[in-house]
C-alpha cells in the first residue's frame, strides 16, 4: 500500500485510456464486508467472527532499546510469547497480518488481557477510526490505511493497535501495509522510537497512516486533472467519462468519512488526563491533528472540484450539442429561400388556359429559352450572399 503518486497517475492514464474499468477486487471486498456484517447480525456480543477470505496469520515482532535491535518473523505464536515474556526490559512491537486462526486469536485474548468486544472490532474488519481507553490506562485505536489503486477506486484496510507499558500489538488483515517507514527508523542507528515510551511508537503508526493520506489524495487530485484535460480536449467525450467523473465522486466522500472519525480519535486522545496520555506524547498527537484536518480540506476542495468537472462536462455537452444545431440551423436557413423559389415553381400555373387564351401573368419565364439557367443562377446568387452574410456574422467560424 506504498504507490508513489507519479506510479498511481500512469495507471490511471493506462486505465482511463481503455474501455470502461471493471471494479472486481472493490466489489469483492465489499460483498465480504456485506457477509461479514449478515452474519453479525443477532449473534451475541463479543463473539468472534472470521471472514471466509481472511489470509492465515503471520506473525511478526520488533524487539527494541536504545541499543539493542531484534526484528523476526514467527513461525509459532508459542514461540513469540516465550520471548516477550523472557524479556520485559525490552520494548516490543507484535505485528499480526492476517486473521485466519481464531485458536491463535483466543490465546493472544488471554495473554494481552483483550476484551471480547475490542477483539470483535478487530475482526469486524469495518470499524471506524476510534480510541477506546480501557480500565489499566491502555489505549485502543483503530486507524483507516487508504490508497488510491490502479482501479481508480479508493482502497482501506483497518489497522488496528492496542498499547501496553512496553509493547504494542498490532492487528491487519492484508501482508502489506503503509508502515514500513516506521519499521526503517526502528533498524536505523538512532530513532526517538527506540528512545521514548511505546505508546510513542503508537503515535508512530498513526502518523504514518495520515501521512499516506497525502499521496491518496494526490493521486485522486492528478485523476481529476486528467479527466478536465480529457474534456477540454477530446472532440468526442462518451458518457463513459461522466461514469469515471461520478465513481471519483464517490470515492472522495467516503474518503473523507475515513478521514473524519481520524479527526475525532486524535481530538478525544488530546482530552485524555496527562496520566494517560502525557505532555511529550499529545504534543506529537496535535501535529497528526493538523494532518487530519488538513486532509478533510484536501477531501473538501477536491469533492468540489469533481462537482465543477460535472458541471464542465455537462456545459461541454450543452456546447457541442450548440455546435451542432449552430451547423443545422445554418443548413436549414441557406435551404428555406431556395425550398421557397422551387416550390414556387411546382404550382404549375398553366400559361396557357385550356380554352387557347393567354394567361400573361402565369409564370411567363417557364417558356423563355434562358429561364431555367437564370433561376440556377438565382439561387447560387442566394446561397452566396447568405454564406458571406453568415461569415461577416462569425457563425461560420468560432468567433
């Protein structure tokens, strides 16, 4: 979940070049999350529930000091836990990516003292950003990851971290993640994670997920620029264009229903007592604040910018279709006068009356020997004149 904003924008020149783009992972995940959700219903609280796709744990533990660096993956969850418990002078980061193990699930309930329910908003998979302070001055936050794929939708996983007095336990249902920036400051030489408390490294995580909100909205900032180029400049624009134009929509406001309970968590951890939360720490906290309403302003003028480009693409619609009855009512007026001058001429008033009288004003010029050449030359002359009348006007050209 790490794509660069120039990669995203390629993509989504590739992908907005093509025929109109299928959505098969998003509606995937969302027919999961519609299941998951069914079977939630009138089961007791607390009970856990593992969707049929979840991938199989793997387990993941970063052991740290000031001088001292321990980063391994496990095969065994017994295995893990006997080193945590062999040294509680170190600080330790529990990474589990993947749910598919409700034994393993259980165990870590009991050895990390989780309550039914929190482990339940784990699993849910869907649970809005929050923070849960439990009874032991322990935290609970739930943070949205978010990218802006290839498929030109939005794309959320749920991270979900619990703190401790030297550990913090981290829960995800994909292997990859935005949070390899913190993993390098933990293996770089020196860090303030290694130095400070672990709900600092909490802080860590949470800062790295609002700051890829940046490059989410960007990419979704460079799509909106490609769609108005493609209005303003092809000379034929199908209402596949309008249907891209709508999902973007869609996608920049459940953007910011991510990024808005992200605001709330960050404002309800700086309400939090110093004997919980401390002085050094909502410092660091009040800067992920300025992020988080940053980026509802980035999700604001964005949601803005797609309502104008509906509106462009409805007046450049309005304009062409202009354009065309320009050109039709142009054909239909050089052809009214000379629609007139034949049908004129298609009465057929007889010069000659039945009874061999002379009708002198019945269409004489049908019997001059230069009539029909004449009348053509009439009706050039016509067609002339109103073609450089219409020119003078500009409504032959796009002045």
């Amino acid at each position: 979940m790490e794509p660069t904003s120039s990669q995203s924008t390629a993509n989504l020149d590739l992908a907005s070049d093509g025929p109109e783009t299928e959505h098969p992972n998003g509606v995937a995940d969302r027919t999961a999350t519609r299941l998951a959700r069914e079977q939630a219903i009138g089961q007791r609280p607390g009970t856990l529930t593992i969707r049929p796709d979840a991938l199989t744990p793997r387990l993941f533990m970063i052991s740290y000091t000031n001088d001292f660096f321990l980063e391994k993956e496990y095969s065994s969850y017994a295995e893990l836990i006997q080193y945590f418990r062999a040294n509680p002078t170190l600080k330790h980061w529990i990474d589990v990516r993947g749910y598919n193990d409700l034994d393993l699930l259980q165990h870590m309930m009991a050895d990390f003292a989780i309550h039914p329910l929190l482990m339940e908003d784990v699993l849910s998979d869907y649970q809005r950003a929050k923070v849960d302070i439990l009874e032991d001055g322990r935290l609970f936050l739930v943070s949205r990851m978010t990218e802006f794929t290839s498929l030109l939708e939005i794309d959320d996983d749920q991270l979900s971290i619990f703190t401790g007095p030297n550990y913090i336990l981290s829960f995800q249902d994909d292997y990859d993640d935005c949070l390899e920036a913190v993993r390098n400051r933990l293996r770089s030489g020196f860090s303030q994670i290694k130095a400070r408390s672990s709900l600092y490294l909490a802080y860590a995580l949470t800062d790295v997920v609002l700051d890829h909100y940046y490059p989410t909205m960007a990419a979704i900032g460079d799509y909106i620029e490609t769609l108005e180029h493609r209005i303003l400049t092809e000379r034929r624009v199908d209402r596949r264009l309008l249907n891209r134009i709508l999902h973007v929509k869609k996608d920049i406001i459940r953007f910011r229903r991510l990024v808005y309970p992200e605001r709330e968590k960050i404002a309800e951890i700086l309400r939090q007592p110093d004997d919980v939360i401390p002085d050094d720490i909502k410092l660091f906290f009040r800067d992920c604040y300025d992020h988080a309403i940053q980026s509802l302003d980035l999700a604001e003028s964005y949601r803005e910018s797609v309502t104008s480009l509906v509106d462009l693409f409805m007046s450049d619609q309005s304009n062409r279709m202009n354009e065309v009855m320009k050109v039709l009512t142009i054909i239909s007026s050089i052809f009214i006068p000379l629609s007139f001058v034949v049908g004129l001429y298609g009465m057929n008033f007889q010069r000659q009356a039945p009874d061999g009288s002379i009708n002198h004003l019945n269409m004489p010029e049908l019997y001059e020997p230069w009539g029909y050449p004449v009348l053509l030359g009439v009706l050039g002359f016509i067609v002339t004149g109103q073609l450089i009348y219409f020119y003078r006007k500009g409504w032959l050209t796009n002045r």
